[in-house]
C-alpha cells in the first residue's frame, strides 16, 4: 500500500537533505567557535592568557611533544635526530597602548617617608 503521509513526498526530501547540510556547515566550520581563528596571536596589555591550538605554536609540534615526552629516546636500533624546532613567529595585540613610567632623575628614597614596620 502506498503512503498517505506527506514525509514521504519529494518537497520534503529537498527540505531533510537542506537541513542536513546546513547542520553539517554549521557543524565542519573551519572558523567556528570549535574550530580556529582567522588569525592568531598572542596575547598583549589588557588580554587575559589565550588557549592557543596546538599547530600554531611551531610548524614540527608532534616532533617536539615526542621529543618532550621523551618518546623513541630509548631507540637503540635507529636513534632519533637531534629535533631542530621550527617556532613560527606570533605577533602580540595589544587593547592599550602603554605609557612609560615617569621617575624622576635624582630618585632619592629617604628613610623618614616609610615608617619601620614594629613586630
């Protein structure tokens, strides 16, 4: 017997495979909220720390967390190379621009401008 339902009808066919790819888009994101960003740099005056991804730190990463963790050190049959790193330089951004410290030429300290701490 034939289905008397509309799921079945090509209109939404088109509609399911349309959700699906747009769920997939929205899911395999490169510059999504899980995925990387347009550019990456480090940290500067007035940012807190960042979460850095792994491959944008160096261009060899895998090679310097084996050599860290001190992975094939032990290899008796074929040594590994000495590890040459290959860091990649990453500019710093900065919200503020920072003032020098203004300190007066002749700094003299005298001992009457802090009192001594009494126990």
């Amino acid at each position: 017997m034939a289905s008397t339902r509309s799921n079945n009808t090509q209109g939404n066919y088109y509609l399911e495979q349309r959700e699906f790819k747009q769920s997939e888009n929205y899911t395999l994101y490169e510059h999504s909220q899980y995925g990387s960003a347009y550019s990456t740099n480090l940290p500067g005056n007035g940012l807190n720390p960042a979460q850095i991804p792994w491959n944008q730190l160096s261009n060899n990463a895998v090679e310097i967390e084996s050599f860290l963790f001190g992975i094939n050190s032990t290899n008796l049959v074929k040594p590994a190379p000495p590890l040459v790193a290959e860091l990649k330089y990453l500019d710093s951004v900065n919200i503020f621009k920072k003032e020098p410290t203004l300190i007066p030429e002749p700094l003299v300290v005298l001992k009457s401008q802090r009192p001594f701490p009494c126990p």
